[in-house]
C-alpha cells in the first residue's frame, strides 16, 4: 500500500486523530485548534510533565531516606546481636 495515496488515508478522519490533532472538529483537511486553545493545552501537559517529575523526586528522595534507616535499623540489630553473643 502506498503511503502517500489518499484513498489509504480515509481513517485520519476519526475521533481518535481528532483527539490527537487537538480539537473535536479537527479533520485530515488541517482544521485544527485555535492557537490559544492549542498554547493552553501544551502549558496544562507541561505543568502535569512538571508535576510527575516532582513527584518522582520526592519518591526518590523517600526511598533513599528508608534505605538509610534500613540501614541504620541493620546496623543496629548486628551490634546488638553481636553483644548479646
């Protein structure tokens, strides 16, 4: 199948490349989102990209904090062990 046929192409026209193309009446054709409505959008996924990072962080930076008590909590139990021995 050519790629570049037309006739091939009839299934852009769906909701689903609608929702990709940013706007319910987007089409094949180029109809496509206001440019505010599009500079909105991009800004909301950024914030939401931002948001997702911090989070990751802040999990990170808990894991590293209970590996460190897990450590401290290992270390502890061995003395202990150790002097009751």
């Amino acid at each position: 199948m050519n790629p570049f046929n037309l006739a091939s192409l009839k299934h852009l026209n769906t909701d689903r490349s609608k929702n990709l193309l940013g706007s319910e009446d987007a089409t094949f054709r180029g109809c496509v989102a206001s440019d505010s409505e599009v500079l909105q959008r991009m800004d909301c996924r950024h914030r939401h990209a931002q948001d997702c990072r911090q989070a990751q962080q802040a999990r990170r930076l808990d894991l590293g904090q209970t590996s460190s008590f897990a450590k401290t909590t290992i270390y502890k139990m061995n003395k202990f062990l150790d002097e009751i021995d």
